[in-house]
C-alpha cells in the first residue's frame, strides 16, 4: 500500500515527546513519523507485515516486535523528516527531540 492510500485512511496525529515510550491511541497504530526537530528514535514496536505482494496491513498488537536497528534508528534525524515504518507502529521510544506521528484505524489497547 502506498503513502497516499495510507493517507487517504489517516484517522489523525498525535505528538511524540520526552523519553518514555510513547503508546499509540486506543484503536490506532502510526504508520509514519514527522520530525519538528533535530530527533533521535531509540526504538520502536511494529508489527510485521509480509513483504509478499506489499500485504501492509494493521496487525494485533500482540504481534509487535521491538525495533532498535533501522538505519534512522539512533542517529540524529533534521527537522521536517518524514519516516514511513515497514508496517504497523504501536509505541515509540526517542532519546532526544519530538515529532508527530499519523495514525490508521488498527488494534491497540493503548495507553
């Protein structure tokens, strides 16, 4: 699924601060990330998605791994960098900056 059906299916943001993991909305998963700021992502959950036939969907949340070695992952991101997640996002971690992250309609307790 590409970034403009994914927006066609946003169903809001919400904006990521602080240190602490930060956990998507009740219902919600983020499917991409907007740096305000110079920012560093120390990890975050996602859901595995199969990369046969682009199947990008929103999973369970009880399925989330935790990701710490992506190439944006611990490194200090410019202001106004947008990252696409490989699948379903469900928390994430920064150690310095903030963002917005977009959120879909997806299976989350949430916080």
């Amino acid at each position: 699924m590409g970034a403009q059906a994914k927006m066609m299916g946003i169903s809001g943001c919400d904006y990521i601060s602080g240190t602490d993991p930060v956990l998507a909305p009740t219902n919600k998963q983020w499917w991409m990330f907007k740096t305000n700021e110079a920012t560093e992502i120390t990890e975050f959950e996602e859901i595995p998605v199969s990369v046969i036939n682009n199947n990008w969907q929103t999973g369970l949340a009880a399925d989330a791994i935790t990701i710490t070695d992506r190439s944006y992952c611990g490194v200090s991101l410019m202001a106004g960098m947008e990252i696409y997640f490989d699948g379903p996002v469900i928390s994430i971690t920064l150690a310095s900056g903030s963002g917005v992250a977009y959120c879909i309609a997806g299976d989350n307790p949430g916080a």
